[in-house]
C-alpha cells in the first residue's frame, strides 16, 4: 500500500484464529486499504482484464 501498489486481500483464502478479528480485518480495517474480495470475484477480474502487450 506504501508503495502505492494495488492490494487485493481474499477474504475466503485467509483466516484468523479468533472470528471476531478476521471478521472486523475483513470488514473495516481492510477495506480501507485494499479490495476485499473472495476467489471467485479475483479469478473473474483477471479475466475481465485486458491483456497487455509487450
């Protein structure tokens, strides 16, 4: 984020041991620096992107 990278964090791909933290990383803390999406929608939007030539 620092370097101004775009973040994506996977909200099905990753978990914390207390629910209660993984729910409020995910739903607050994350969201504000990050897209927050499941694999499913990460998959679809690398598909949806248009590919770059070199």
């Amino acid at each position: 984020m620092d370097l101004d990278y775009e973040l994506t964090i996977l909200a099905d791909a990753c978990a914390d041991s207390d629910p209660e933290v993984h729910r409020v990383l995910l739903g607050k803390v994350f969201p504000r620096q990050a897209s927050v999406l499941d694999t499913d929608a990460w998959v679809q939007s690398l598909r949806n992107r248009p590919s770059s030539s070199a």
